[in-house]
C-alpha cells in the first residue's frame, strides 16, 4: 500500500543533529502509513554510520547517499524523486519535530490540499528543549482556495524547508525542476508551481516544529534572499497565475523585514561574505527607493545607484518641505 506520507530528511555534514531528529520521527511514526527517508549530500563525517546503526532496529528507513554534493537544491530535488507516498514532507535535519505533529500532518492530508504549511516556533533552549511561542495562534486547519491569500498569510515562510508538505503527484508533473538549481530555494519555486492547480491549500495551525536558527551560513546571502527571493514573487508566481501587485507587496514587506533581517544578521557570522555578489541586488530594491535607503546602509552601494538614491533623496525632501508648508 502506497504510503499516505513521505517525511523525506535532507542531510550534510550533521550527523548528529540528523540522529535526533530521526529518531524523533521514529518515535512520533509508530504504527502510521509513513515512509522516512534520508538523502544524504555525500557527507564526510559519520552520517553513513549513525543511519546504518539506527537502520538495523527501524529497518523501514530508506537512506540514500548522494555520490557527489549536489548542493541545497539538488539534494531537496533527490528528496522529491526518491518519495513514493501521496504527501511529501521535506524535514531539516536540525529542527525538532514536536509531538503531535505528525498526526496533524496526516489530518490535513485527508483534505487532499494541492500543498501545506506547517506552524513552527523558535528554541530558547535546546537541553531542555524549550520552545518560543508558535508563529499563528493554534486554531487547527485554516483551508485557502484563494492561492494569493495563502501565500500571503505565510509570507517569506514559503521557503522555510520544514514547514512545506506537498502533493507528491503535483511535484511529479513539474517540467525541468532543473531550472531552479543554485537559487538555494528550489523547494519554493515547486510550491508555486503545483499552486498553478486549482484546489485546497492548507495552513496547519499546530504547532509541529522548533526551528533551528542556522548560526553561520555558507552561501551568498544577498543573491539568496535579494535577487533569487524576488524572482521567485515577481516572476515564478506570477507565471504561476499569481496576482503581480499582491506579490510585489509581499516582497516589498519580506525585503523590509525578514531579509533585512538575514543581512544585517548573518553578515557577521558568515565567513564568505566578502565573495557576496553587492552589484545583484539593486535592480531589484529599484521598484521600493525607500528599501534602497535601508540597504544602503549595510551594503556598499554602486556608484550608479548613489547617484538614483540622492535624487530620490532630494526628491522625498522637497516633498517633505512642502506638505510643512501648507
């Protein structure tokens, strides 16, 4: 029988962090139509062994191992080819699966949603585990036929890895899932494209996960979460039959807030920053000036955009001076 559920674990280097949340998984799967599978990104630490050692009590694990690093998206994208249930669930190796989850997952599948968002909270302490308070108020199942209310009542969350179930069948239909490689948010692009289908889509107010916020990031954090974020609102989702000026808004917020917040915070925790491509995110913070002012000020600015930022500068203080003269 066709498992109802696929909780499809992407891994590297942390194993660890991998053996707990497997084994939480083991604990909270007991007895349901749940297959668990580990795609491991050619780890070079012990990840083979600690899956191996717990396969021989949970024979029911499938583990995979990459034979080469594919990077983020090609080890979410293996994910996605190697689950057979009806509903795929991509699972950080690093985030806590909190108990209950589970079976909530498996009753917003009954609804057959095109796609599901999953409640999370953050950690205030890891031993013991302490959680923060979730992101929405636990109200259980909230269903959305609209897919631009869903979307904006998840915001930026569309491309947080564990929160994200899909329709396993949708995902297969996705032509050259390819051509998202390297925006390190593949995943996201998926979502919207099975969006393109008219049906439910599910936000579960359950708390199911405590995220793991990641200390050091070893990636460019301004072509992520700049150029490769707004393309996913302004072109993907758009071609995806989203409406443009409801995700121009929704980028416009995301860039003010969460993604700024990603800049100034990981710019002192990641060691590659200087190899950040700077030059690739103004054309995109051109349509928000008042974002480009905000950005200017943590992110060296161009030549040519300086020149665009004082006259939009000079601009928003003449018009200041006028509405006090009046």
């Amino acid at each position: 029988m066709r498992p109802k559920l696929t909780i499809a674990i992407p891994t590297y280097n942390r194993s660890e962090k991998l053996r707990r949340t497997l084994m939480l998984v083991i604990q909270y799967s007991q007895n349901r139509n749940i297959e668990i599978l580990v795609s491991d990104n050619a780890s070079t630490d012990h990840t083979k062994e600690v899956v191996e050692a717990i396969q021989k009590e949970h024979t029911k694990i499938q583990y995979f191992r990459n034979e080469e690093n594919l990077g983020f998206d090609g080890n979410f994208l293996n994910c996605f080819e190697r689950a057979t249930g009806e509903y795929v669930w991509l699972l950080s190796d690093d985030d806590y699966l909190l108990p209950g989850a589970i079976d909530s997952v498996l009753e917003g599948c009954k609804c057959s949603p095109i796609c599901m968002h999953l409640n999370s909270s953050g950690i205030k302490n890891e031993n013991p585990l302490i959680v923060g308070n979730a992101r929405f108020k636990e109200c259980g199942l909230i269903e959305y036929v609209d897919k631009n209310e869903f979307l904006e009542k998840i915001g930026i969350y569309c491309t947080f890895v564990s929160s994200l179930v899909f329709n396993l069948d949708y995902v297969r239909n996705v032509d050259h899932k390819e051509k998202y490689y390297e925006t390190n948010i593949l995943q996201s692009h998926i979502l919207l494209e099975i969006m393109k289908n008219d049906g439910v889509y599910i936000v579960n107010t359950f708390n199911c996960l405590a995220a793991q916020g990641n200390d050091v990031v070893h990636y460019d954090v301004l072509k992520t979460w700049v150029k490769n974020y707004s393309e996913l609102l302004l072109t993907t989702a758009v071609n995806c039959g989203f409406d443009n000026h409801r995700m121009s808004e929704l980028l416009r917020v995301g860039l003010s807030t969460t993604v700024y917040g990603f800049v100034i915070r990981f710019r002192q925790t990641c060691t590659d920053e200087e190899k950040w491509d700077r030059d690739c995110i103004w054309p995109y913070l051109e349509k928000y000036p008042e974002l480009i002012i905000r950005y200017r000020k943590v992110i060296n600015c161009p030549k040519s955009q300086l020149r665009r930022i004082e006259r939009w500068e000079n601009m928003r203080r003449r018009l200041r001076i006028g509405n006090g003269s009046r």
